[in-house]
C-alpha cells in the first residue's frame, strides 16, 4: 500500500485509484455479507485488485508500451 501511494502523484491516486476504490468499497459494503471480517476483507481487496486491472486495461489502451533498451537489463558492473 506504502508503495501506491509512493509511486504515484497525488492527481493519479485521485484520477485513477480513488473511483475503483469507491466502487469498490460499495460493492464489498452492499453485497458481501460473509459473517466473517477477515473473509469480506479479502473479498474487498480482490475486487479492488480485479477493477483496478479492468480499468488500467481499458484506459491504457491508446498508450504504446515502453520497450527496455538491452543495456537497461544488464547488471552494473
């Protein structure tokens, strides 16, 4: 978690994290009724983890991947 909020500026956590996180959270809040904290929890986080990979799936779509350069990969000497 230290390092979402560490790797990316405060306009994409706003931009990009927090709507999934919302969404997220009320769906865990309206629909997962398990009895058990730890289960809803997990529950939770998987749905967080799965919508965040939705979204970045469908809004990275126009963006080129960055290729590594070979000397990028070696080890430094």
């Amino acid at each position: 978690m230290f390092q979402l909020f560490k790797s990316l500026s405060a306009q994409q956590l706003v931009l990009q994290q927090l709507p999934v996180f919302l969404i997220s959270f009320f769906i865990a809040a309206f629909f997962y009724k398990f009895g058990s904290f730890a289960i809803e929890c997990i529950a939770f986080l998987t749905t967080w983890a799965a919508l965040d990979l939705v979204s970045d799936c469908l809004f990275s779509k126009g963006k080129k991947p960055v290729r590594a350069n070979r000397d990028d990969l070696r080890e430094p000497r």
